[in-house]
C-alpha cells in the first residue's frame, strides 16, 4: 500500500459550515469563497497531522444534469483538485453525490493507492464506505470545524459518522474566516430583461423593487456614489425581527423526529408552545430572507412571489438547515416549527418589499 493521503471533500457540507460560521446562514449566495486558498489550507491540515504526501483532494458537489458550471470549472482548475458532480433534480434535490464519494473512497482504498483518507463531511450515510475502507487497511479522519456546544463538539457531524472514523482533525476557523466573505449588496439587482441606467442601482421603493424614474436616475448618476454598508449580522438580528410570526392553528398531523421512536401530533408536541423557541425560528427565517434578498434580482424576486406561498427547494432546504443549526435538528422535525419557520420568511420578505 502507498503510504499517502487523500482528502473528500463533500462541498454541500464544506460550504454549508463555512457560511455558517461566517455569514451566519448556509445561502450561497450570500458568500464568496476564495477556493484555491481553502483547497491549500485543508491540504496543508491534513499533511501538518499525518506527514504523508496528498494525492489529491477530490471535490464533490452537484448541478444540474451533472454538467460543470463556470464554478466548478474554477474548482477544478486548482492544482491538486478533482472536480467530481451528482445532479441536482427537478426538485431541487442532490442525487449521487454520497453514492459517488462513498464508491470513490471504497475503490481507492481498494486500489492500495492511498493509506490514510481525510473526510470533509458530516453525513451518516457515508459511515458504511468508512467501515468498508478501514477493512481494506485504510484509515479514515474526519475534518471538521470545533463546536463545543454541541452534543460530540463538532459542526453539523453525524454522531454515527463520528464514532466510525480514526481520528477528528481540527478545521481551523481561521481558515474559514479568511477564504469565506460575506456577500454585500444593496437589494434586488436588475436581471434579465431588466435593465437600468449605468453608473444606477435599482433600489426598493414602498411599493417594493423597481427601476428608479428617469429624474432619479440623473440625479443619482450626479450624486457621489457610496459604498454599501454591511447589514447586522443573521446573529444580532433578535432586535429587528419584530413579533412572532402569525402561525395558523396546528392541525391534528403525525409528525416523525429523528430524535424519537415514536410518533407525536404538533399540536400536542411539549415544545410547540415555546414561545422562546419560536422566536429563535423567527429570527433564523427573517436572517434567510435578508441574505436571500439582499443577493438576488428583480427577475428570482418576480419568481418567487408568483409561486407564493410555495417555497424554491433550494431556499427551504436553507431554512431547515440554519434552523438546524440553532435549536437542534429534532426540533426542526415539529411541524409547528417548520410552518413558523417559512411564515417568519414570508414576513420579513414583505417587510423588505
């Protein structure tokens, strides 16, 4: 067996813990990430605690029909990097990326090309391609970002996943907060179709987002032009989310949490009247929707009111997972939490529009 390593890298999970910790929600859109300069400090994390040269770093991720967006063809550019993509379904969905990275992982460990993996991830369902390597004479690290609030100390880990591997290697946060900006803008940019005048933003008026009247226009073109200022940060928001959302009363429906065998009704769930709870849901959802507006276009804006009250999977997978990361994934699983959820969503999109 080769005595060098390999690093995986599930990007769902990377960039989802990286935004997490910097931005204060998992929204792409509402960071930038400096990928070469991340791909180099997780190498050199994983040389600094085995010693062992790095094969390569293998980066997966998913689009749609599995085809290489401008993205990941930067990705892929970086030395070192290999480019690998499941698909994003009609629905919103990844399909294939844990089953390409779980076959990868068994087959290198195969092949003896490899002797110690190092993976970025934190999802249970790549345990069993753990065990599968480990007995083919691979060990298997984890890297993940250190939070000790949390019931085994890490970052959006499977607890499953966490007893299964060798060792758990320190993710820096200093890495995460020098590759990771937070994204600024001012609201609502022009899309396609839409067009504005140079040297002008199109900025919200009270009847919500539109292009500025000719007048404006000129008067804006004239006018020295300032920089954006950052808004508050998702975790310093509890003062601007106003009430509680306006929850409709909870039907009588069978809701299954991850944390329980059986079977509870949202109405009679204990934490469904925490009020405490359901501010703390209100706060992640109007968070969301401030990253989500202030980094979309007129035109997604468009969009997403016409479909109202139904959400794009891509931004309610978003919400369930910051929520997540605040009160714990079994209380997302209520179904009161979740309909409070998307409503705090909703209201503080109507506050901005």
């Amino acid at each position: 067996m080769t005595t060098q390593s390999a690093i995986f890298v599930d990007a769902g999970f990377l960039l989802a813990v990286g935004g997490q910790h910097t931005a204060g929600t998992s929204l792409r859109s509402a960071f930038r990430v400096a990928y070469e300069q991340l791909a180099a400090g997780i190498a050199e994390v994983a040389r600094r605690d085995s010693g062992l040269p790095l094969l390569r770093t293998y980066w997966y991720d998913a689009s749609r029909d599995g085809l290489f967006t401008d993205q990941h063809k930067r990705i892929g550019m970086v030395d070192g990097v290999k480019v690998r993509l499941g698909r994003i379904s009609y629905s919103g969905e990844q399909k294939g990326v844990d089953l390409r990275l779980a076959l990868d992982l068994v087959g290198l460990a195969r092949s003896g090309a490899v002797s110690t993996v190092y993976l970025v991830s934190g999802d249970d369902d790549l345990a069993e391609a753990v065990e599968e390597a480990q007995a083919l004479g691979v060990q298997v690290k984890l890297i993940g970002l250190r939070k000790p609030e949390t019931r085994i100390g890490l970052a959006s880990v499977a607890e499953h996943l966490a007893l299964c591997v060798d060792g758990i290697t320190d993710l820096p946060a200093e890495l995460l907060e020098s590759t990771f900006t937070r994204s600024v803008t001012t609201g609502p940019l022009p899309g396609p179709g839409v067009h504005s005048l140079p040297g002008t933003t199109a900025e919200p008026g009270p009847a919500g987002p539109c292009p500025p009247a000719p007048a404006t226009a000129a008067a804006a073109s004239a006018a020295p032009q300032h920089r954006p200022v950052p808004g508050p940060s998702p975790a310093h928001l509890a003062g601007s989310t106003g009430p509680l959302p306006q929850v409709p009363p909870a039907e009588r429906q069978l809701v299954y949490s991850a944390g329980h065998e059986a079977a509870t009704t949202a109405a009679g769930h204990p934490e469904a009247g925490d009020s405490a709870l359901l501010r703390a849901v209100g706060e992640v959802g109007a968070s969301v929707a401030d990253n989500w507006y202030a980094n979309t276009t007129q035109r997604e804006l468009t969009e997403l009111q016409a479909d109202r009250p139904l959400l794009p999977p891509e931004i309610d997978r978003v919400l369930l997972k910051d929520c997540a990361q605040q009160i714990g994934e079994w209380k997302t699983d209520i179904q009161v939490v979740r309909r409070a959820l998307r409503a705090s969503f909703w209201d503080r999109l109507d506050q901005l529009t």
